[in-house]
C-alpha cells in the first residue's frame, strides 16, 4: 500500500490538492481529481479501493481510472512524494 511521506504537508479542497515538501522545499499543486486520489491515500485506502470508489462516482471505466491512477501514483513516487 501507498502511503503520503511523513515530511509532505498538504491542503485540500473541492479545487484540488497543495503539497509542500518540507524536505526537498517543493510545492506540488493538483487537480480536483489529483486532490480525492491524494486525500484517499491520506485516509489510508488502497489503490484497488481508490480505484473503485472513483469509477463509481465518476461513471467511469474502471480499466481507465485504474490506468490513470497508476500514473498519477507512479509520478507521485517519482517527486517521492509517496512510499510503499
């Protein structure tokens, strides 16, 4: 499971998401979208359970959600801003 590091500190609202990395002094801003998969994270939720619940909201493919969500993760991971 993915989970936000402990040095990011983060807003968000229904516009999205702000991350500030503390130790890297870097500011990440996301999209409505970017800020539910990253509030779902903070939650603790898994990806197959992010991937889920925003299909069902959305009316999306899940293939596709679950596709994109990848992505995002996988950007996420490489800004380390998230850890397995």
């Amino acid at each position: 499971m993915l989970a936000p590091t402990p040095h990011l500190r983060s807003i968000i609202d229904h516009d999205g998401a702000v991350i500030l990395d503390v130790e890297r002094n870097s500011m990440l801003t996301l999209n409505a979208t970017g800020g539910y998969v990253w509030e779902k994270l903070q939650q603790g939720k898994s990806i197959e359970d992010i991937v889920r619940e925003l299909a069902a909201e959305t009316l999306a493919e899940t293939a596709v959600v679950e596709r994109d969500i990848r992505e995002f993760l996988e950007d996420l991971k490489s800004k380390h801003l998230v850890k397995v």
